[in-house]
C-alpha cells in the first residue's frame, strides 16, 4: 500500500525564494506523484507570525522539512521513504 504524500509550500507574494521552491516542489510532485498545495502565510497572523523569516517553509505530510531553499535531492528522498512505510 502506497502512503498518499502532501507537500505544502508556506510562502508569500513576491518572495523569489518561494518561487524558486514552487519550481521545485512541482517537478518533484510530478515526478513521484505526490499532491502539493500552497499557502499564503500574509492570510493568518498566526503562519505569517511562526514563519515569517522563514519562509519558503516546506511541509511534508504537515511536518517542517525544509526552509529558506529546497533541497530536490532531500525532498525526493523524503517522499521515497514515506511512501514505503
């Protein structure tokens, strides 16, 4: 059985490290058929005050994987063993 994998990309508008992350997150949700969604963290005083110097946040499965880049090697790693277990 396969484990059904989510990556959210907790970013804001005009943030060009969060649009190098969505490039990224794309192509490897694509590649390994995982969903990914984002979020606006100027939508909720409490995203924008937990990450705000943070951003682009990365969620797998809802738990933090990475911030500021993303590391496609890492992300690609992480999908893979959460698909295993």
């Amino acid at each position: 059985m396969t484990v059904p994998v989510t990556v959210t990309l907790l970013g804001r508008p005009g943030c060009h490290l969060c649009d190098d992350a969505r490039e990224v997150i794309a192509r490897v949700a694509a590649d390994l058929g995982a969903v990914w969604e984002e979020r606006d963290i100027t939508e909720s005083a409490e995203l924008t005050e937990r990450y705000w110097e943070q951003i682009p946040v990365t969620l797998v499965n809802g738990v933090r994987h990475d911030f500021w880049r993303v590391d496609e090697t890492r992300l690609r790693a992480a999908i893979t063993e959460l698909r295993r277990a």
